[in-house]
C-alpha cells in the first residue's frame, strides 16, 4: 500500500487538508492510517477515488450528509436515488424559468412605461403597441372607474397562482368605447394581466392576445376626477378620425415605483386600436 500524507493527498485530489481533515471529522472517509504517536494521517491511493466520487456527488447538488446516505447504497437503490434527483432537478429548472420570466415582464413593464412617459399626459398620442399574450377574465359583479376592484383581481391572480406563477403587476381592464357622461355608465366588461407564458394548463382557455398594431391612446396618473375628462377627449379624438367603430377601449395601469403609497402611483393608459385601414 501507498502511503500518502495529508498534504500529498490533498494535493492528488485538489482539495484542501482542512477539507480532509473535516471529511474525517464527520466520518465520510477516515486516513487508512493514522499514527497513534504524532497523529499524523495518511491515505491509501485507493482512497482518492473515494474522494473523487464524493467531489462528482457535490456537484450533482447533494449535501455531505446526503452524500454519506448514497455512499452505502447499492446499484438498485442509486438508480431511485438519481431517477428522484432528475425529478427534483426539472422541478427546479421550471421554477426558475418561471422566476426569469416575472423577471423578464417588469423589465418590459418599465420600458414600456418609459415609453408611454415619453408622450404629454392628457395629451392624445399615436403609438405602436406590440402583441401582448393576456389571460382575461369577466368580472362577476359590476365594476366601474370609481369602484376598488380588488376582489375581482385577486380572482386571477388566484388563477395564476394555481398554475405557478403570478400577476405581473400591470392590470387591465376594457369596455366598449362609446360616448359617457358620468363614470357610473363604464362598466368593465373584462380584466386582462399580461402573461409571459402559456403554460397555464389549467386556464388555457382564458388566454388571448392584445392585438398588435396602432392605437390611439392618453395617459395619466391615476385620478377619478379626471378620468372621465380623459376618457371623452380620446373619444372625441377617435370619432372625428375614424367615425362610430364599434371596438373596445383598453385601460391598463402600471406602477412606476414600488413604495406603493396610493392609486396615484399607477399610470393609466387608454387604448383604443385603430381600424388597419386607416394605417
């Protein structure tokens, strides 16, 4: 047998003595030989596949302590153990690329918002809108500008939540556009978030697009006592253009900070896609 020093070993195996020396506290691979006058440890050079194996098994993400369960294992048994670790690994994987694409929505959110800054509030304005993929949901109660619409959008963040992911904190509501004389007379007749997914095997049905194309919008932050103000200068702005088209006016809100003190945080923007004939 090959006697190795402590050192020697850890060099073979690049690793460090003081990792040696806890593998040994913990009783994961003991010296094959320890002087019982000095203390000194030395390895076989067997040993150092043993080593080896538990570097590989790290990297593989198990823990010391788990890799001391594998160590005893037989072929039958490690076959479970790495066909249950594969399992655990997709898992992980497909949380993470859920994680990437929230990540990926707020950076679009807050391009988008920067875009929509770039225009005068209370101002009508002209601008390309991409297409967006949404799950939209029908209230079931009456909903208008002047109503908190919490529950109805807890109902699809709930939605989301069941299928594994999340709102992306940018809500939406539409209705028909036509002419309105007091907010109590909108009612929504859908609320939509954008999703950045499809898979969403439970509410498959409940997904759909957000047209791509031009459309005339206004925007401000979030106020009651103009909103109407707004809504009827984009109506006004949309009839004298492309005359009674029946079609949907989009309202969506954005925050643009997250120390989230009131609705006022929330800039609104409305909608309205026109007719591709007028392109």
């Amino acid at each position: 047998m090959e006697k190795l020093s402590i050192g020697k070993m850890a060099n073979i195996c690049n690793v460090s003595i003081q990792t040696l020396r806890y593998y040994d506290k913990i009783d994961l691979i003991k010296p094959a030989i320890r002087d019982t006058e000095n203390g000194y440890r030395y390895y076989d050079i067997n040993q150092v596949f043993r080593i080896n194996i538990i570097k590989y098994l790290q990297h593989t993400g198990s823990s010391l302590k788990e890799i001391k369960q594998i160590l005893t294992l037989d072929s039958e048994h490690l076959v479970e153990f790495w066909n249950q670790q594969e399992l655990e690994i997709e898992n992980k994987i497909q949380n993470l690329q859920r994680t990437k694409e929230l990540i990926r929505g707020q950076q679009l959110q807050f391009q988008q918002l920067n875009e929509i800054q770039k225009f005068s509030q209370g101002v009508v304005y002209q601008r390309v809108i991409p297409k967006e993929l949404i799950i939209q949901i029908k209230p079931i109660t009456k909903i208008t500008p002047l109503n908190h619409p919490d529950a109805e959008v807890s109902r699809l963040e709930n939605i989301l939540l069941q299928n594994k992911t999340m709102a992306n904190l940018q809500y939406g509501f539409s209705y028909p556009l036509k002419e309105y004389n007091d907010l109590t007379e909108i009612e929504y007749d859908s609320i939509f978030t954008r999703v950045f997914s499809s898979k969403i095997d439970e509410a498959e049905e409940l997904l759909t697009h957000m047209l791509s194309g031009q459309y005339l919008c206004i925007s401000f932050f979030w106020d009651r006592t103009k909103y109407l103000s707004y809504y009827q200068k984009l109506f006004s702005a949309f009839l004298h253009k492309f005359g009674t088209i029946p079609t949907e006016v989009y309202e969506v809100s954005i925050v643009d900070e997250y120390h989230y003190e009131n609705e006022q945080n929330f800039l609104t923007e409305l909608r309205v896609k026109i007719p591709k004939n007028y392109h």
